[in-house]
C-alpha cells in the first residue's frame, strides 16, 4: 500500500479552504492569477499557501521573485515565506533543470509533495494547476476532495472550446466552482460571462489586459500594482465574505 | 527530517488497513524502502518509533521490519535496464537531496548509461511503501 495516500488528510487538517486555479489551456494565466491572488489574500491578513502544480513547467517562482526560496525539514517540509505566502514548488530542488515527467511521475510527485508539505494553519491553499486534463488535474480532484475550483478564461473562441471542456468536466463530478474570472480582457464582452450563466457558476469579473505585468514579474511590490492585481482585490470579497476588513474568518 | 512525515504516513495507512480489514491488533508491519529515494534505514525506523502512537490500543504489540529494495529502471527508447550504480555519479549533494525528497526528479539528474534519455521507467526501489500488516481480528 501506498502509505502517502493515509498522509494527506493529516498535511492539510489545519487548512481550512483549497481553491484550485484552472482552466483549459496553457497560457491563459493559470500562474499569474494564481500567484498574484496569493498575494492580495495575504495582504488581506489571510493565512495563504500557494502550492505549483504544474511540475513540469513550474512558474510562480519567477513571477514572485522566489528563486532563492528553499524548503526546510522540520517534520516534513516547511515552506518558506515568501512575500507571506508559504510557498512549495518542485522549481525549489530543480533549479533551472528540466523534470520531463511521464503522467505516472507526475501522479508521483504530486503525491508525495502532498504527503510531506507541512502547511499547518492556513485559511486557504491556492493551488496552480497545470492545463488541461490530465493526470494533475484528475489527481486533484482524487486526492483534495474538498478542493473548490477558479476558472480562468478568456474570450478567444479557442480558449472558450477548452474552458467549456473543463467546465463540463468539473460540473459533471459535482465539485465546486467558486468562480470564473476572465482574463486578458482588452475591452468590455460578455462571453466569458455568458459561459460562467451556462455553467450556473459565478462570474468573478475581468481581469484586464496589462502590459505592464512582464516588467513586474519577479517584484512583488510592483506586481501589487498591477490592474491584474488591482482587479483581483475587487474580487477578493466575493471569494472570501467573512474576511473583509483584514478579520481572520471566524473559525 | 522529513522521514517524519512519510513515518507519520506509514502509520496512519496501517491503522487505516486495519480498520479496512477488521483487525483489532496489529501485530507486525512490514515497511519496505527504495533505494532511489537514499532513505537510511536507521534513520527510517528511528522516526517510525517516534511517531508510534503509545496510546493506541491496536499498536501495542506491534513490530516493525524494515527491508530495502533495490532501485532498477528500464529505459523506455531504448530498452536497457540498468540499477542505480549504473548510472553516472549525480554532481552534487542538492541533486541527491531534490531525489530524497521526489523521488522522480531523477528524470532530472539521471540519464540511461546507454543512450543517455531521461525517459526511463522505475521498475522497484522508488521509495517508501506499507508492505504488508499482520494482525488479529
């Protein structure tokens, strides 16, 4: 028997939300979304995780500037602080080597950082996942049952295909979706927002197109001031009501 | 250590079966290592004794073995198995550190000794697994 599947539940007992970042292709902004929402949840006063999935292209550490973060083992792992976030990634004992991993691997990996991330006390686990469909994804769903998930998408046809894709994946398994955001948005439309109302689930908002962001990757101060990161915080209370005005949620 | 968390694994899997399995008394687990993952034995069985629960009535009398597993890949493109002392030297403590605590980035640092590829299956010796659980019910 596989003793890492018992030892997961322990990992996360203190955690009290998972929100995974999807969508159905890469390069929508899964990572950008998912670290830059760490980030204003932090700055809220929330206890926040961010946990990269996508293992064979791990990016939240160029986007936080956390390419120096290393674990330590106390226990487990402990994740270290970045910008208040608690941070795992593989890109911390990978440097800059390429891990091509095979869907089984991946499974591997995904477990047994699961197994021995020590989070302790979080009110929520932000979780980037990689594109698509496969074994990350139906992995997630397996292993993190209570895990809610942000749908990221945008209205080019070709993004919508595959969004729609994993909304009907994600509606058909019953699982909750606390949103949809649309992002990359360079002027106001209604698709997007359209399909969260096809799916039932709620439409976050638009995350604007900002040309500023390549320049702010790396620099949390500057990453803050983005529209993406602006927009963000107007999306905060929604994703969590209980704690605006910086409260922890009640527990 | 993070033998810690994968010990406090171990244990929550055994009383886990046991439950399954209707077992009220666990008399012996066995817990097998890979080589891939450079566990050391001592050092496994010193954190498996520190997380044993002293309370727990179903684990009173257990004992513990652990067996080591040799690690065997077979590489996919070309199909040449081979062992861990096969394969060239890893360059420096974090690589063997990074497979100590992922297992599979070896498909980082280690290459088939024939033609080099990072695609290689992990046939034995990954790392840790519950091997067996014998009790009374």
């Amino acid at each position: 028997m596989d003793p890492r599947l018992a030892g997961i539940e322990r990992r996360l007992a203190e955690v009290r939300r998972v929100i995974a970042v999807t969508g159905g292709k890469g390069g929508i902004g899964k990572s950008s979304v998912a670290s830059i929402l760490a980030l204003v949840l932090a700055e809220r006063g929330l206890r926040v995780g961010l946990l990269d999935l996508d293992v064979t292209a791990p990016t939240d550490h160029i986007i936080l500037g956390a390419d120096d973060s290393v674990p330590t083992e106390e226990f487990g792992l402990q994740p270290p602080q970045v910008h208040g976030i608690r941070f795992m990634s593989v890109s911390q004992f990978l440097g800059h080597e390429p891990a091509p991993l095979r869907g089984t691997d991946v499974t591997n990996v995904i477990l047994e950082l699961l197994a021995v991330t020590c989070w302790g006390t979080l009110d929520v686990l932000v979780i980037d996942m990689p594109p698509g469909l496969g074994d990350a994804s139906l992995d997630v769903v397996r292993l993190l049952r209570r895990a809610e998930y942000l749908v990221v998408a945008g209205r080019s046809r070709v993004v919508v295909e595959t969004v729609r894709r994993m909304l009907h994946f994600l509606s058909d398994l019953r699982v909750p979706i606390c949103g949809v955001v649309e992002n990359m948005a360079r002027e106001p439309g209604a698709v997007v927002e359209a399909l969260a109302r096809q799916y039932a689930v709620p439409y976050l908002g638009a995350l604007p197109f900002d040309p500023h962001l390549e320049d702010a990757h790396g620099r949390a101060a500057h990453i803050g001031r983005t529209a993406i990161a602006v927009a963000l915080r107007g999306m905060r209370d929604q994703l969590f009501p209980h704690s605006a005005g910086g409260q922890h949620p009640a527990p | 250590m993070h033998e810690f968390a994968l010990a406090q694994a171990v244990v929550d899997a055994a009383l886990q079966t046991a439950d399954q399995a209707g077992i009220r008394r666990i008399v012996r687990i066995t817990v097998r290592i890979g080589e891939l993952q450079q566990i050391e034995r001592d050092c496994f069985a010193f954190a498996l004794n520190e997380v044993l629960p002293t309370t727990e009535p179903r684990l009173v009398d257990v004992a513990i073995a652990i067996e080591t597993e040799a690690a065997r890949f077979r590489c996919r493109p070309c199909a040449h198995a081979f062992a861990l002392p096969d394969v060239q030297p890893l360059e420096g403590d974090s690589e063997a550190e990074a497979i100590h605590f992922i297992p599979e980035l070896a498909h980082a640092f280690i290459r088939c000794p024939r033609c080099q590829s990072p695609d290689f299956e992990v046939l034995a010796g990954r790392g840790v697994i519950l091997q067996s659980l014998e009790g009374d019910q």
